[in-house]
C-alpha cells in the first residue's frame, strides 16, 4: 500500500512513525514532510497541497492508495472532496464538513441549531465595527474575540474591557489574521480548565480517544499570546470516564446533526471544552488531529492505526476494535527564538539522537529540515516536540524534561511548566 500524507508538521511526523509500524507494512510519502519525515519516509516538497487538483492528480500519477490529510488548510480548501472524485480513499472531511473549523460562525450555528452548549456570541463583518461597539456598550468582560478563519491558533484573545476588545478587533479587521480575520465574533467568556477530545468519525459511529490538555500561551504560568501549542498531556487527572461521555455525546450530537443537513463527516474531529460548573461547553472543533495532542495520543494507542484510519475510510469503524494504554504521555514543545512572532531558521539542532536513546522518549519533528549530512537545523516557528512516556504524568514529565534539555540551538525556547495542571492536583 502507498500512503501520500499531506502536511510538514510534528503532527504529520507522529502520524508517518504510527503508519510505519503498521503490521501492513505500508510504504510512506509525504509532501512536503520535514526533517524528521524525510529520515525515515519519501518526502515530497513540490507539491501544492492546498491545491485540489494538483493533489489529485499527483496521487493518480504516482499510484497511490490512500492520503491522509494532516492539517486544516487542505481540509477547508476541499482537498478530500478531489480525491474522492478521482476515486482515491482518503481519511479527512470534506470541504463542508471541514467548515466546522474553517469557519467559528458556521462551527456556532451546528452548536446553535443542534442544542450542543456553548457560550453566546455574535458575528462581524469589517463593514460592522460599529454594530460591534454597540455590542461591547452592553457586554460583560472579560468576552472572547476570535477571527472567524483559520489563523494558526492565534486569532483568539481574552479582552478584560472595552478598550482592548475594541484593539482586538480593529487588529484583526486591518489584517494581523488576513482573510481569516475579516469576520469576528464577540463570545462570552467561559471559566473552567480546557480539555481536547479527540474522536475518529466514520459518517455514524464516533470513537473517542482519551482527553488530553494542551497549553496554549507561550509562556509559564498560561502568561504572553496564544501560539500553535506549547505542550500537552494525556490523560488529564480530574476528567473522569462520565465527564468523557459527557463530551463524546456532544460530538456525537454533532456528527448527527451535520448528517441531518446532508453533510457527512469522515475522519477526525477534534472538541475543545469547557469544564465548567455547569458541565462541559464546546469552545470550537477542528476537522483533524490535533497538534500538539497527536503527539501524545499516539504513543498511548495500542491498536494499529493504519487499521483504524482504513476502517473509517470504509464505513467500517463500529467493527474495529480501538485500544489505549493505561500510561500517561507529556510533550515539551521546543521553539524557535522569537516565537510565536517573528524567528529566524536555519539554526543547527545538536541532541536529538541522545534524546531519542532514552528510553520511551520520542522527538517528533515540527520545523525542521535535514540537510545532506544527515544534522539537522531549524525551519518553523515550533521545532520539535518532545513526548516521553511513562507510568505516572510525573514520571513523564520528568522523562521529558530530561529528554528535551539534551537538545540546543539558538534562540531555542520552552516551557517549564507543562502539565502543571496535573502536578498540582496531585499534590
């Protein structure tokens, strides 16, 4: 079987290792992959994988079987919809079913329309900031302001009043997220820990994974602006299998609701939450694996994902059986200099072997590129991903700390405090 999988990530990177231990023995590709892709898989860097029918037509030339759609940007753009047409099996939603992430206000109205709690919101246009100061006129702070598009995880900001809302907006509205920005809404503010729930979605049956928690700002302490992820963990302690079921229920509401409008949704969704006191709130839904969370999700899965991934693609996911180990999993999130503002690349990375040789510790690669020699040196925003896995969160914390001090280039930066969550209520 070959495999084309779309996307250059740490994600994509976790997603290549998992396939490759497959007992099909698939042979990998991927495009345009980076570093640590291009070590043990083919890389395909010239491709557009934003382009529906580039993408199509490569996987045709190039005899592929099945493609699997890491990021969000080919998933809105309609990428899957192309394959299917050419007959090619694909694991991700289609274009409408991935305007769930695409769009925060298509993603409120599912929420509205099909009874799926979460907090209040209204939308914008850039020819609306009037009405939107009206609304702010009337508002309870802290409220939320998120650019409706896709904008890397950085469109989202907590305005404590008026003045800073009315920033966010304006900011957003003059292009700081681009097209992604051109609509806002204006959302309550939830309170209560955030939780990931990933589950695999065949049209009808959804199958959760276990809940993880990410880490979003830059800095110790959840302190500076919100980035792709700085690091996550899983299980998250607290979250017991009611709460879970909880949360499976609402995406399984939402599966079923989209069917009831003729949009079928195959592959991955992926719910934010928010635990609060009243119960578990969707904030919003991504149409894919998540990044950081695949990071920590797939060092705990014990059943053969290229299994799985087949049994969704087949509408066969309530036949195939979906097993997790009972260890815990933490990832430290390595970045560049800078991050998640502007960073220089092209710096040496020295300590990934050393890191690697530890045992359970896997360095998954983000931004990075492999040069001829073999080394490696910086080229993103977030460069590695260091996951350790171990008995207890604490046991894994302290792996991955280990783990991730054995790696240096210039500039490099990461929290110190991942899964602090968890360490405290263990207290």
């Amino acid at each position: 079987m070959r495999i084309l999988v779309l996307g250059g990530g740490g994600r994509e990177h976790a997603i290549v290792r998992a396939l490759l231990q497959s007992t099909r023995k698939p042979e990998v590709l991927v495009a345009p992959g980076n570093g640590g892709t291009a070590a043990i898989a083919t890389n395909v860097p010239d491709l557009n994988i934003e382009n529906s029918r580039a993408v199509a037509e490569w996987a045709v030339a190039n005899k592929i079987d099945l493609v699997i759609i890491g990021p969000e940007g080919p998933l809105v753009v309609g990428v899957a919809d192309g394959l299917r047409r050419m007959k090619i099996k694909v694991f991700g939603p289609n274009g409408l079913a991935a305007r769930l992430e695409g769009s925060k206000a298509f993603a409120k109205g599912v929420m509205r329309r099909h009874d799926i709690p979460s907090g209040e919101s209204r939308a914008f246009t850039t020819r609306e900031f009037t009405q939107a100061q009206q609304m702010l006129e009337r508002a309870t702070f802290p409220v939320v302001i998120k650019a409706d598009g896709l904008a890397a995880g950085k469109g989202v900001s907590i305005a404590m009043d008026k003045a800073e809302a009315e920033a966010a907006i304006r900011a957003s509205f003059d292009g700081a997220f681009g097209e992604a920005g051109e609509t806002v809404l204006i959302e309550e503010y939830l309170e209560g820990p955030e939780v990931s729930l990933l589950a695999f979605v065949d049209d009808t049956t959804v199958v959760a994974m276990p809940p993880a928690q990410d880490h979003k700002r830059v800095g110790d302490g959840d302190t500076g602006p919100n980035t792709g992820g700085m690091g996550v963990y899983s299980p998250v302690p607290g979250v017991d299998a009611t709460m879970v079921a909880t949360m499976r229920e609402l995406l399984e509401r939402t599966v079923r609701g989209l069917y009831s409008e003729n949009i079928r949704y195959s592959g991955v969704i992926y719910g934010g939450f928010m635990l609060t006191k009243t119960g578990p709130m969707l904030l919003e839904y991504n149409a894919r694996f998540g990044d950081p969370e695949t990071q920590v999700l797939l060092p705990r899965l014990r059943t053969d994902l290229l299994d799985i991934i087949l049994a969704v693609v087949d509408g066969k996911l309530d036949a195939q059986a979906v097993q997790w180990t009972e260890e815990a999993a933490v990832c430290v999130v390595l970045a560049s200099g800078g991050y998640p503002g502007a960073y220089e690349t092209g710096k040496a990375i020295t300590g990934i072997a050393d890191a690697e040789a530890m045992p359970n510790v896997f360095v998954y690669h983000a931004g990075t590129k492999m040069l001829d020699d073999g080394s490696f040196v910086t080229a993103g925003g977030r460069v590695l991903g260091v996951t350790a896995v171990g008995p207890t969160i604490a046991d894994a914390v302290k792996r991955a700390y280990e783990a991730a001090n054995k790696i240096a280039f210039e500039g490099m930066h990461m929290r110190t405090d991942i899964a602090h969550r968890a360490l405290e209520g263990a207290e």
